[in-house]
C-alpha cells in the first residue's frame, strides 16, 4: 500500500489530524520552524541585494533527520502547516530541507481541524503561495534589521542586553506617551446635582442644565459656591413638571463573531486572561481536545485571523441550531458580520466552533476549567452573532423645575433576541407611566463635588485595541510582542495596568531621539500595509526592504555619530543617598543591577536593588559578628553567590563565606559537620566545620550512609549516565 506523508507543526495537531486519515498516511510535526537567521550574527547579505542566510535552528536536527528518513518512504508529501505567513513560510523551508519540488501542489491548507475539513484539504492541495512567503520573509528581515542595527546603539548608551524591535518598541511608546499624559494631567472640579422625583417608583434624574426658547442649555457647575447657589435655588421648589416625554422602539444588533484582536480583549476583560494565556488555551481547543465518547477533535477554527468570514455549512448548521433550540424568531436571517478591515485574509474564517452541537455544557467534563471558560466565550459568541437583534423601548423624560432640567433615561425589554445567550450587562428596569404636564414632588436633590480623571492607562486588552486601531502589528503579534514588554523590563504590571519602568523610559527617549522617522506609530502601520501589498502579490518584497534600508542607513549613521558625542545615560531612581543627598542611579555591576550615588568618586555610596519592584532592596543582616569590629555581617552577592560582609566598608574589609551545613557528620573527626564550601575559582566543595583541625575535603557531596564493602562515607556523583551514588574511597570497589 502506497504511503502519504503529511507534515505539521505541533506533535498536538500531528495526534489529532493522524485519526482522520487512516493507515496509508503517515503523520509527523516540523515543531515549529526549521531554519531561521542566525543568532550569532546579522544573517542579511546587505550589499547582495538583502540576500537572508538561513540555518537550521539549534537543536532542530534530530526532527529534520526523522523528517528525511520518512520522506524517503513516501510516495507523496503533503504540508498542512498553519494557513497564514508563518506557515506558509514553514512549508517553504520543510520542502528546501527535504529538497521537494516547491512548484508541484504539495501544500495542504485547512482552517479547522476537523475530518471533513482535513479529508477535502487533501483532496485538494495547491501550490506554495510565495506572495505569502515572501511577506513573512521581509517582516523577518525588516525586524532583523532594526534589532541588530539599533540594539548595539543602546548598549553604547544605557547598558548592554537592551532590545529593540520595530512593533515592541512602539508598543512601549504607547505605553510611555499615556504615561506623560497622566503625569500632565491636571485635574479639574466639577459638580453634579442628581435629583430624585416621586411618582410610583423613585426616578433617579440627571441635571442637564436650564430651559431657554425650548431648548436645554447646559450650565458648568465648576465649583461649591455655583453648586450650592442652584441647590438652593432648585429646592426652593418641591414640584418639578413633566416637560417632555418621548418613548422610542430601539433594537440592538448582536456583535459579530471573534477574530484574534477582540477574543484576546473580551477574554482579558471578562475572564482576566492575559494575551498569552488566551491565546495558549485557544491553541489546544484548536489543535484538538480528547473527548471522551469522541476522541481527540479539534473545538474551534484556526486562531490568528483577522478576517469575519463564516463558511456556507458553518451558517447553515447554525441557523439550523438556532431554530431548533429557540425558534424561528431568534434567528438573524440577513447574517449581517462585521466589515473586514483593510488587508485581512479574507480565506481565513472568524473563530468559530467547529461543531454548533458540541455546547459547553456537553463537553464540560472533557474540558478544565480555563479551557471550558473560554470555549463558552468563543460558542456563546459565536452563536448570538447569528441571533436576531434585541429589541427594547426607551424612554426619556425631561422634569421641569423653575426651568431647569432634570432628565431620566431608562429602557424596557420587549425581546431577548442573540442576549438571551450572551450578556450585554444592559440595564433593563420597568418603566414608569408618565405623561407630559404631569407634576412630580422633588424627594431629594443630591449635590456631589467631583474632578475630571486622566485617561487610564492601558490594560491588555486597550492597549492591543490601541495597537489595532492604529494598525500596528497583525493577528499573530499582539500577544508576542506583550511578553516581550514585560519580559524585557520595559513595562510592568500595576493593578493589572501597563506602566513603564524607568527603563522603558529611557530606551523610548533614546529611540524616538534618534530614530523617530522609524519608531513611531505611522511607520510601523505603514509597513504592515506595504507586507499586505506583497501578501497580496501587488508589491515586491525586496523593493520595499531597499525603500526601508535607504532611509534607515542614513538615520543609523547619524544617529551613530550623535551617540559618540553623548555620555552614558544612566537610570536616575527617586531613592536619596543618606550620605549626599543626590538622587541614586541604578548601575550594572559583575554580579547584576546595584544602587549607586552619582557624585562618585567624591561619594561611594551603593546598596543593593531589587531590579522586580524597582526599589532598594532590603540588607539581609546576619547575627554572626565582624571579627574585626564587632558589628553585625550583612549578606552580599559576589561572583560565585552570597557572602557576609562588614557594613562598615571600606573602613573594613572583613568577609567570610557563608556556608551551608549538610547535616552530616565528618567521616575523619566524628565532631565537626560536612559545610558546603567554594574555592578561589568558585568551585562548590565539601569540608568539615572543625578546619583546619579536620581537613576532611570532598569534591563529591557527601550523602548520611556508609559503604557496605569498607565503612567510607558514600558521594554523589555525576556521570554521563546520570547521577549515582558511590563510595567516596578510591581503593574500594564500590568507587
């Protein structure tokens, strides 16, 4: 029997996709990509017209060797990697590696990961799109370019390891800008009087401001003395007169299904899940969950798209759902989705689940609890999408009272419609029965002081709206770059807030100082278009790397000779030096971050830093005593770990190591215990307390048993074959 080879990414996706596809296919996963630039080096031949040098990814040889040896057993090869740029990318390099013919139709291309859906991907393979290719390859090497030629750039400035990157470092700016808005705010008073109208039920009314030729002026009430002049003038008055009553039929359209961007920001506003989180839950429901009567199935479609499409049977199986389940009436006949935004891939879908039928509830036991969170988001979303509008009245009352304007607004439900699954919070009460001319006795009239707040800072979820509605990275990038923010220091978390550290600060001020043209907000929407141009084979993707490289040369080379020019910034901190006064700057020394008073030489004040919260880190102080003066050792990091030290350096310089007890007695004294030590070098060894009485030494660690053979104290040792114990005697068989 003939043998088919089908390749993709994750083992995950290779066990679930292998059920559908009998004996006569083979399954294997590439895990992940193959080959890449290099780490060690820029990998772009610049003056070879930006020729990328790639190679295999360390540690990825043992896949291609297993890959290899497969693909020579098989009479057909098929690559079923993910359908976007990254995985069309992967198959391009997977059909280098094994040296396929990457014009004949071995591409396989699917958006679910269901039976039917893989079988007729099969059926029909096409060719490798190398628009697509080629659009992943100038977003690789543009990103290339901009990281290895800026980062050296900031490690001249600030300190080495900082990054750079074309969307994170824009990612940061977003986050720095609102920052200085905050910090520039200024806050301005204002005051609201809200006043409460009898009639059946309490109406709880807004001010709106005073009646003049029929229409409602509005009054700024910007401090107490305004206040408490209206309040005094209004509740003169206990009657106020209905004005105005105006009753309307509003219905409100359901939202339309998920794509990556608003899945990540309803999972982190409804159920707290960072970017990440969402998007590695939502990997699994798509590469396939075992179900227990069902085996391992994939729950919803391919999980980065950017595009609200819905397929015919997908449509049809709902609208079929939908009216079994609720009846006629709930069904959106029209299938009205949102509208595409430029440069979506419309041959994805929407995320969706694969099978309607499948609801939470059903399958809740073969899911976890994070998991079956996020499926019940992504099916109740999806299938309210297909529901009708609800439908409510609203009524708006204007109450009269020495004409000023008290309004209230309420809404009544008439039909659930797509919220009878899915919550929209709206508040729906019963209505009172109020006509125009109608009098209403004043209950209360509350008078409150406020002040304007400044605009929030960003959580994840409005910071990857930002980044989208700004057109700044695509589907795949917004939960990478997150990590990447919060991985490097560059932002941290404050009550699940982004704020920047004072590093984020610095390397923002030091990038839009020197490269604004690159790293600001238009370039990097600019470019993402210019990548869907050549997605869509309307550009040439070495043309625009050429346009991008024209400029940026120019800008790195000025941007070179002005950093020559500037002194090392350093990150200044508001921790005082108690011995001068100044504002301490964080350093970076042999053994990591520490405080240091910037009048050095003339003041050589330091302290430790506690590089995770950004302040001075608290002295551990030991209860053993200085040998020279008497004064408690505190607890230093040096090269090879902690060490006490005299608090009174450089006045004294006494140290000692800190060493840890083993809890075994010495072999050779039978008084001291075995103490972990370390030499000159840093080399860990093992000595008695009682040295230099006992020079008992061991290079091995000691364990609390004897050898059976001749009494030796029995080690540890590691060898090739792992860690094993033995006999710690060098003439003893059991060595």
């Amino acid at each position: 029997m003939s043998k088919n080879l089908l390749i993709v990414e994750s083992p995950s996706k290779a066990r679930t996709i292998k059920k559908f596809l009998g004996s006569n296919y083979k399954v294997a996963a590439s895990v992940g990509h193959l080959r890449d630039l290099p780490k060690s080096k820029l990998g772009i031949d610049i003056e070879n017209d930006f020729e990328p040098n790639y190679i295999t990814i360390r540690g990825k040889g043992k896949v291609i060797k297993e890959l290899k040896k497969e693909a020579k057993k098989a009479d057909k090869i098929y690559l079923a990697t993910d359908p976007d740029r990254e995985g069309e990318a992967i198959s391009w390099h997977i059909a280098n590696i094994l040296k396929l013919d990457d014009s004949d139709k071995i591409r396989v291309e699917f958006n679910e990961i269901t039976k039917n859906a893989v079988k007729n991907a099969v059926k029909s393979p096409r060719n490798i799109d190398f628009d697509l290719v080629n659009a992943q390859q100038a977003r690789r090497l543009l990103d290339r370019l901009v990281g290895y030629k800026i980062s050296p750039l900031l490690w001249k400035k600030i300190e080495r390891g900082l990054s750079a990157g074309r969307v994170q470092s824009v990612a940061v700016k977003l986050v720095c800008d609102r920052e200085e808005e905050i910090e520039a705010f200024e806050p301005e008073e204002y005051w609201t009087l809200d006043g409460i109208f009898d009639k059946d039920l309490k109406l709880e009314t807004k001010f709106k401001g005073k009646l003049e030729n029929k229409k409602v002026k509005k009054i700024k009430i910007d401090n107490k003395e305004k206040a408490d002049e209206l309040y005094e003038e209004i509740t003169e008055e206990k009657t106020g007169r209905v004005n105005k009553v105006s009753k309307k039929k509003r219905s409100k359209r359901p939202y339309p299904p998920f794509i990556t961007s608003t899945l990540q920001q309803d999972a982190n506003r409804k159920l707290g899940f960072s970017t990440r989180k969402t998007m590695m839950i939502a990997q699994q429901l798509y590469e396939g969950i075992d179900l227990k009567n069902d085996g391992t199935v994939g729950l919803i479609t391919y999980i980065r798209t950017d595009s609200y499409r819905v397929s015919d049977e997908a449509k049809n199986n709902t609208s079929n759902y939908i009216k079994k389940e609720f009846g006629d009436k709930y069904l959106n006949a029209n299938h009205k989705f949102g509208k595409n935004k430029k440069g979506a891939q419309d041959a994805h879908e929407c995320i969706r689940p694969t099978y309607i039928d499948k609801t939470p509830k059903e399958i809740s036991d073969s899911l976890n609890s994070d998991q079956l969170r996020l499926y019940t988001l992504i099916w109740e979303r999806f299938i309210s999408s297909m529901m009708a509008s609800a439908k409510y009245e609203s009524l708006s009352i204007d109450i009269d009272i020495k004409k000023y304007i008290f309004r209230y607004n309420g809404k009544r439900l008439l039909f659930d419609g797509f919220t009878k699954i899915y919550n929209t919070n709206d508040n729906y009460v019963k209505l009172p029965d109020i006509k125009e001319e109608e009098n209403l006795e004043l209950f209360k009239l509350i008078k409150e002081q406020h002040f304007t707040n400044p605009p929030p800072r960003y959580n994840e979820a409005s910071l990857v709206k930002t980044m989208e509605d700004l057109g700044i990275g695509r589907p795949s990038t917004y939960a990478p770059t997150i990590s990447t923010i919060l991985n490097r220091n560059y932002v941290k978390y404050e009550e699940n807030k982004f704020v920047p550290t004072d590093l984020g600060k610095l390397v923002t001020n030091v990038l839009v100082e020197n490269f604004e043209n690159i790293i600001n907000e238009k370039f990097t929407a600019d470019f993402e278009n210019k990548l869907d141009s050549v997605e869509e084979g309307s550009a040439e993707w070495k043309e625009i790397i050429r346009e991008f490289y024209d400029t940026f040369s120019k800008t790195l080379k000025k941007a070179e000779e002005n950093i020559k020019e500037i002194e090392k910034v350093e990150i200044e901190t508001d921790i005082k030096c108690e011995k001068c006064g100044a504002n301490m700057v964080v350093k970076k020394g042999r053994f990591g971050k520490f405080l240091a008073c910037p009048n050095y030489p003339e003041c050589k004040n330091t302290k430790p830093y506690d590089e995770e919260n950004g302040e001075e880190a608290e002295e551990k102080v030991s209860d053993e005593k200085c040998e020279n003066c008497g004064a408690n050792l505190i607890v230093k990091k040096g090269r090879y770990g902690e060490f006490l030290a005299c608090p009174n350096y450089p006045e004294c310089k006494f140290t000692k190591q800190i060493t840890k007890s083993t809890g075994i007695k010495c072999p050779k004294c039978d008084d001291g215990e075995i103490v972990e030590k370390r030499s000159k070098k840093g080399r860990i060894f093992y000595g008695c307390s009682n040295y230099p009485e006992c020079d008992f030494v061991s290079w091995n660690k000691p364990v609390d048993e004897k050898c059976d053979e001749c009494g030796s104290i029995m080690v540890k040792k590691n060898s090739k074959k792992g860690e094993k114990v033995v006999c710690s005697n060098k003439d003893c068989s059991k060595k």
